[in-house]
C-alpha cells in the first residue's frame, strides 16, 4: 500500500513534539549562584587631603536572598565582612616622576576651603589727570607765549604770578585817547603871566567886571585852562550868577556884548536895565554832544546864558516858544551876537540848546562863524 508524504508527516509529529518539551526542559534550569558574594573593591582615597577619621567604616552589601529554586550555599562555609583599614595606607611615591600627580591628586589638590567672605581686591588708584592709552591728547589751539616785557616794565616773575586758588591779574587794556587831541591841551604854561593876560586883565576891570584868579586848570583828557578866572559880574550893574569860571577873553567878550547889545536891547523892548544874567554853564571838561571833539567849554572858553533879569525883577527865559515880546528879544540878542561870538547856538538848533543860549570864540579859518 502506497503511503502519501502528508501521512508520513503525521507519523513524524509527535517524535518532533517530545524532543521539543526536552529542550524547554533544559533550557529553563536555574542558573548556578557563587557559594560566596563578591565584595567590591574598595579604591583607595589620595593621600594627604582626607584625614581618616573621616572615611568612617565601609559599607559591606548584604547577601543575596534565598530563593525557590536555587541552590543553597554550603552552611559550613561563612562569609565574613570586609572591614575598611583603620587609616588608609600611603600611596607609595614614583621615584621617576616625583613631581608629578595623579588626575584624582590634581583634583584634590585644586579644591580649597572657601572663606566665610570673599576678600575684596585693593584697587589700583589712578591718577586723576592719567590719560588712557588711547586716548591721545590735543594739541594746544595756540602755542603759549613767554611773558614779554614792555620797554620800561619790569618782566613778571613766576613768584608773581598767580598762585593756586587766586584769580590770575586781569590783563591791562589798551586805553584809547577818551578825547581827540587839540593844540591847546599840550600848550605850556610860563612860569610868569603872559603879557597878553596882563593886558586882557587890565581891559575887564575897565568895563567893570568883578574876577578873582584861579588856579589853572588841566587834566588827562585834554582839558586846558592856563591862566583861568572866576567872574563873578560882567559890568558895575550887570551881575553873573552863578560865579563862572572862565579865560580872560570870553570874560571881555562877553563883558562887552553885555554892555554894547543886552542893555540897550531890555531898555528898548522892556524899559528897564539889565540887572544879571544866569548861566548854565561855563568851565566843564566834555566832548561835544554826540563826538570824541573836545567842547570850546573844555578851555573856558564858551558860555551858556539861559536867564535875563531886568531891573524890575522882569524875567525873560530862553525857551523855544516865549511870548511874542520876548521872542522879539531874544532874536535881536541872538542876532547880535554872531560876530562877537564865533558859535551862536539856541532853541531851534538841536535839543541839547533849546533852554539857553551857546555863545563861544571857538578859534576858526580866516575867523568865520557858525550861528543858527
């Protein structure tokens, strides 16, 4: 009978199902344990940087438990517990390499106790006026100079100059001329009156005027007066109030226009004589209005009326706009006197003379005058 390879499979299927069960059977054997546990090996610390009383006593692991299954360990055999050396041995040194340390050892040895503060590090003071290294310094917009005399001053020492903490000597301004010059600034005086004075002396106290001498008058600016008098009158009846202080020939021209154009003038319009006269200025060292020109008062030599009084206590006041008498007056007065006097200034000329009149011999070409 012809078997089929499906039967002869079927035959062979339980031969191969026991030998299956024997091998699981021996693979799942238990595996055999050590009759003794091993102990670890204990590393040995660096030497020197841990003192022994802090290792303390080395943990020794417990044994394994017991389980179903296992093989017992022999009774008769103990194992006993590995003790830790009561002070750890010295590793030996390497005569080859004296100096030379181990990686643990380097680690050790870089560990140090840290303090309870941190120590604060000096600072290195600087100085107050150090310059970094890069920055560089300016250069000076201009070079100094040395301190140089001027001829005749005496060079300033370093002991002269100012010390710390002092304001330094302002420098010396150059002081322009406060007036422009004039002839008659620098004029000498003689020691002796000259003949001319004498004369002009002699001259006035024929016409009756009251003066008294002076002592002369002069200063940096280029104010002048020589040989100055103080008039008190300008003729027996016709008195100057206040006293003015003038040269000899203003006093003689003025004197004379008093006596020759006034009087007959206040009689004329007024019927009464000419009692004073007010001035307002005579003798004062000044410019002229509005320039650095030395006045005609700046040498005694102009004088400003700004008052008639009449014998009977009559009043005429130089003003711009008087009563039509008055006016009438004024302007024959004013008239009268560009020729006797070089400048003739009043109301009407500028501001500065609308209250008085300007009267003065202001030395000019070929003696020309300047009224308005």
């Amino acid at each position: 009978m012809k078997v089929s390879p499906r039967g002869n499979f079927l035959k062979i299927l339980p031969l191969l199902a026991v030998s299956l069960l024997f091998i699981t059977a021996a693979d799942n054997k238990p595996p055999a344990l050590p009759q003794e546990v091993p102990v670890p090996k204990v590393h040995e610390p660096p030497a020197g940087n841990i003192p022994p009383q802090k290792l303390g006593d080395t943990p020794v692991p417990e044994p394994r438990p017991h389980k179903k299954g296992d093989a017992e360990p022999d009774a008769d055999k103990k194992t006993e517990p590995v003790t830790a050396p009561a002070t750890a041995p010295l590793p030996t040194e390497n005569p080859e390499q004296p100096d030379e340390k181990t990686p643990a050892d380097k680690g050790e040895s870089e560990k140090q106790e840290i303090p309870a503060t941190a120590p604060v590090p000096t600072e290195n003071p600087k100085e107050p006026d150090e310059v970094s290294k890069d920055q560089k310094p300016l250069p000076p917009a201009e070079a100094p100079k040395p301190d140089e005399a001027k001829p005749g001053e005496k060079p300033t020492t370093p002991e002269e100059k100012a010390k710390p903490g002092e304001n330094p000597p302002e420098p010396e301004e150059k002081s322009e001329p406060k007036y422009l010059p004039d002839p008659r600034s620098n004029e000498p005086r003689a020691d002796t009156m000259p003949a001319e004075e004498l004369a002009c002396r002699a001259r006035i106290k024929d016409l009756g005027v009251e003066f008294e001498e002076h002592k002369p008058e002069s200063d940096p600016a280029g104010c002048a007066m020589p040989w100055p008098i103080t008039v008190k009158s300008l003729g027996k009846t016709i008195e100057l109030a206040p006293d003015a202080l003038m040269n000899c020939t203003l006093a003689e021209a003025s004197a004379r226009f008093a006596k020759d154009v006034i009087s007959p003038a206040a009689k004329a319009a007024y019927g009464e004589e000419l009692k004073s006269i007010s001035q307002a200025s005579a003798y004062v060292c000044r410019p002229r209005n509005g320039t650095k020109k030395l006045s005609e008062h700046a040498f005694g030599n102009a004088l400003d009326i700004a008052q008639f009084t009449l014998s009977k206590d009559t009043k005429i006041d130089v003003e711009p706009a008087p009563d039509e008498k008055a006016a009438k007056f004024l302007a024959e007065i004013r008239k009268a006197a560009c020729g006797p006097f070089k400048t003739v200034l009043g109301p009407g000329s500028d501001a500065d003379h609308s209250l008085h009149f300007h009267f003065d011999l202001a030395p000019r070409k070929h003696g020309g005058t300047f009224c308005q």
